[in-house]
C-alpha cells in the first residue's frame, strides 16, 4: 500500500513533530521564523531529520538539496513539503 500525500497543513505538522524528536527540540521553539541556527540545529541534525522523513514518507531525499541552504524554519519546512508532495505524485 502506498503512503498518500497528507494536505500542506497536515504535511508541515508532519515535518515539525520530526523535527522535534530527531532535533530534540521543544515544539514551542519551532516558529516559523526562527532561524535553523537559534534552534541549536547542525549539519548532523538536518541529516537526522531528512533521514526520519525519507522513512516517514517512503522517499528519497538528497543529501544535496535545497535542505541544507534554508536559513530559517519556514524555508526549511516549504523546502521539505514540496519535496515530498512532488516526489509522491
């Protein structure tokens, strides 16, 4: 059985509950507009965690991708949604 696509609103909740565990981080910090490096995530984080979404969503995500150049929260979010939403179409 294949994983469906969760909607945007349902995705972005996805993305942030893996953040939290693989980031350890409190789901309150997570705002939109923190920045990757005010949540105290490194480079080994961001691999944690699109190796949980890689899992999660049953796709491949490169390791050279436009994950690594998101500065902020949300650009890292958007970066990963529509990742997922075009690879699983």
């Amino acid at each position: 059985m294949e994983a469906k696509v969760p909607d945007q609103t349902e995705l972005v909740d996805q993305i942030i509950d893996v953040i939290v565990s693989e980031g350890m981080i409190d789901r309150d910090k997570i705002k939109l507009d923190a920045s990757i490096e005010s949540l105290g995530l490194k480079s080994i984080d961001i691999v944690m965690i699109l190796t949980a979404l890689e899992e999660k969503f049953d796709v491949y995500i490169p390791m050279d991708g436009p994950f690594h150049e998101a500065k902020d929260v949300k650009s890292l979010i958007d970066a990963m949604a529509s990742y997922i939403s075009k690879e699983k179409k």
